[in-house]
C-alpha cells in the first residue's frame, strides 16, 4: 500500500450473486416504499396548499387525482403507506425477538404482502361505497 500501487481486494458479493428470495425483495420493496412514502407526501402537501388557497387551486388538485393518473397514483401510494406500515409492524414483532425462525420469517413476509394487496383493495371499495361509487 504504501509504494503507490493500490491492493487487490476481493469485490463484495453483490445482488446478482444471490438467488431471490421472498424474504431478500420484501426488504427491498420496504425500502421503495419508504421513499416512494416521502415522495407521496408531497401530494398530501399539494393538496393542502390547495385546499388553503381556494376553491380555483383546489379544482386544478381534484381534477388531477379524479383523472386516471391521479387515481392509480393515489392507489400506489396508498398501497405503498400500508405496505410499509405492515412492514415496520413486522420488524416491530422481529425486535421483541418473536418470529424469527425461518418459519415464521416466510409467514410474516406472505403476511406483508397479501395483507398490504388486500387492506388497500379494501380501503379503496370503502372509499368509493362512502363516496356513493357503489
């Protein structure tokens, strides 16, 4: 090292070396939506800037999360809320030392998943049978 010439070390072992595994992308999808989660609040605040500024800023809002982009936009990101917070919930119980066998690893992962697909689907029929959809 010290005669100018830089080590040889070995690289890292890298994603394309690992096989996926359900548990791997739900630590990834956990991250994603993390940001994705940060990045969505900036439409809550969109929308509450308009909400203060008047009926004209507001429609301009509503147009755009009544549109199709907007909804599937809104429905991402509702997703990604409630994906996350099953996510923290699950590393919640992992802190307390509760479910950490391989067993119970998958279970929580499946958990994660099925349960953030299903709650959002649920709390989007909600929404729209409150708001006279159905």
């Amino acid at each position: 090292m010290g005669n100018g010439k830089l080590a040889r070390r070995p690289l890292s072992p890298h994603l394309s070396i690992y096989r996926p595994m359900l548990t791997m992308m739900m630590s990834i999808a956990h991250r994603i939506t993390g940001v994705a989660n940060a990045t969505g609040f900036f439409l809550l605040a969109w929308w509450l800037v308009a909400v203060s500024a008047g009926p004209k800023q507001y429609s301009y809002v509503a147009a755009f999360f009544g549109s199709l982009p907007g909804q599937v936009l809104l429905f991402l990101y509702s997703w990604a809320l409630i994906h996350h917070m099953l996510g923290g919930i699950r590393h919640l119980i992992w802190d307390t030392g509760a479910g950490l066998d391989k067993v119970s690893i998958e279970v929580f992962a499946w958990a994660t998943l099925i349960g953030s697909i299903t709650l959002t689907v649920l709390i989007w029929i909600g929404g729209s049978f409150l708001a006279g959809g159905f």
